[in-house]
C-alpha cells in the first residue's frame, strides 16, 4: 500500500509529502508492475495512469503525450 511509505513529491522544487500535495498525481506501485511483462515499454505504462494519453506519429519517429489534454510533442533524435 502506498500509506506504508513515505512518498515525496518534488515537481514544484520543494518537498511535499503525496498527502499534503495539491496536485494530482498517480502512484503507480510495485505490484502492478511486478506483474507486468519486464519487455513493456514505458509509454505502455503511462498508458495505465488516468488522463495520460500516449500516441506514436510518423512510424515511430515521434511521440506525442497528453497528460490532462496538456500535450507535447517528442521527435527521436539521432
């Protein structure tokens, strides 16, 4: 269970404790990805988080991810 640790979370730069955090934030935990195959890539995972959406363009050259409708564009560099 995630209570049993203690979970920080810096994206804003300053330690938050996850309870006290105001952003949403998803804790993927360790038995879920236990129980997945050691081939997945990430972007199959981020696939399981609520309101992250991942989508590859251009045969694989680029990614595109949305997190809450917020997205970015990634391109392979070479």
């Amino acid at each position: 269970m995630v209570d049993k640790f203690n979970i920080v979370v810096t994206a804003p730069r300053v330690e938050i404790p996850l309870k006290q955090n105001p952003a949403a934030t998803t804790v993927v935990e360790s038995p879920l990805l236990n129980n997945l195959p050691r081939t997945i890539a990430l972007d199959e995972v981020m696939k399981m988080v609520p309101g992250v959406k991942v989508d590859h363009q251009a045969d694989g050259e680029r990614v595109h991810v949305s997190i809450r409708g917020e997205g970015i564009l990634t391109e392979r560099f070479t």
